[in-house]
C-alpha cells in the first residue's frame, strides 16, 4: 500500500518527536488574577500533534468514517511515542479528560479501530 504522506508531512512528525513538551504559562483568570499553568509534556504532545495533523491530514478516510484522520494519527503518535499497546494506549487516553478534550471526540474508538488506521500509514 502507498505511503499517504509525503516528505513535508514526515518532517512534522518528526519535529513532534524531538519537541521539548514541558512549558509553564501564566493566565489570568476571570478576576484577573494571575495562575501559573503547567502544561505537562503528554498534553503538549497531544496538543502539538493535533494542531499539525488537522492541518495537514484530509477530514475522513471514507465517507463511512465515524472518526476523522487527525484523531486516529494523534493517538497512534501517542502510542508510539509511549512505546505502548494498542489497547493500552486507549486506556491511557480514556483516563485523561483534558486528552479527551483535546481529541474532539465523544466516543473513543476501539483499539482494532487503531490498529486497522496504522495499516493505512
């Protein structure tokens, strides 16, 4: 089967694994009140990965897709990132609301959902 992305598309994701993903941010509140954020390095993994691959991956395999192509690809980066199951990796996630958040997804898919977009990749 024939590679879907191309060169400038590898190049994203290889800048996604050499990232330095721990950054603190200052926020002011609603009373304007300054909090410190921290964004842990998993979360600015997802955030990054999901930023880039809206961008550069089309909405939906098929029109029979229940999940689009960024939210598949964000979650195969975090388990290889991870260096983690398929099964395990969706634990992970399911764990997290703010991941979950990030995803815009309502449903998290099934693990064979992953393994089966991996054979696209």
């Amino acid at each position: 089967m024939a590679n879907i992305f191309s060169a400038e598309i590898l190049n994203e994701i290889k800048h996604l694994f050499s990232w330095e993903f721990c950054r603190i941010y200052v926020h002011l509140n609603h009373n304007k009140n300054p909090q410190i954020l921290v964004k842990s390095q998993e979360y600015m993994f997802i955030e990054h990965a999901v930023n880039v691959s809206r961008r550069i991956l089309p909405a939906y395999s098929s029109k029979f897709s229940k999940y689009k192509q960024y939210q598949l690809f964000v979650i195969l980066l975090y388990k290889v990132w991870k260096n983690v199951s398929y099964r395990d990796v969706i634990e992970m996630i399911s764990s997290n609301p703010a991941f979950i958040d990030l995803l815009s997804i309502s449903e998290l898919p099934h693990f064979t959902t992953i393994q089966k977009f991996t054979e696209l990749v």
